[in-house]
C-alpha cells in the first residue's frame, strides 16, 4: 500500500517541483547572465559544490523519478494479471524501495558531484 501511494506522491512532486524548476531555469536563461548565476547561486556554492538546498533538491528529485519509475514498472507487472499473490506483491512493493534507493546512489556516484 505504501508502495501505491508513494507511486502517486512522487508523481505528482515531480510534476509540481520539477515544473516549477524547470520554468524557473528557463526564465532564468532568457533573462540573462545575471539572472541565470542567481539561479545556480540558490543551489551551487561559488566553487560548484552543491549547497544544502541543492543537495535536497537535486537528490530528493531523482529519488522521486526512480522511485516513480520502479513503482511504475511494478503497477505495469500487477496490470498483466501477475504478482497478485500477497507474498510476491510484497516482495515487489519492497524492491521498488530498495532498487530506486541504489539507483539514485550510483546515479549521484556516476555524476561525481562535489
């Protein structure tokens, strides 16, 4: 149950904080130089490494996106008529935690983010 409801949370985060970053970036590059430093300043310290907020933002929203995606792949499993079976759901709800876990660790370790 967790697992679902999880699914719709970070979905919906997703699109809200991810929209709402995204727009910002954006607007951020046609205003300019200026405005576009302002931007990396909120999550990036002078030297490019990320700050406390970056740290949060940039690891809570890939969270999010394998998280979405495991659950996603789970939910299309349980639409083909499979995995119904309480031991074998359960075990699939537990590996979308462990799975997009590991997955946003090699994903911060493969960038090599300062």
């Amino acid at each position: 149950m967790l697992a679902s409801i999880l699914h719709r949370v970070t979905g919906d985060g997703l699109a809200t904080v991810g929209a709402a970053l995204l727009v910002w970036w954006l607007a951020a590059i046609a205003a300019g130089g200026q405005a576009y430093a302002t931007f990396v300043s909120v999550f990036a310290q002078p030297d490019g490494h990320l700050n406390p907020l970056g740290w949060v933002i940039g690891v809570g929203l890939t969270f999010s996106l394998f998280q979405h995606l495991m659950s996603g792949i789970r939910h299309l499993v349980l639409d083909t008529g499979a995995a119904f079976e309480l031991k074998t759901n359960r075990l699939l709800a537990i590996l979308t935690f462990v799975c997009s876990t590991l997955l946003t660790i090699g994903f911060w370790f493969y960038l090599g983010v300062k």
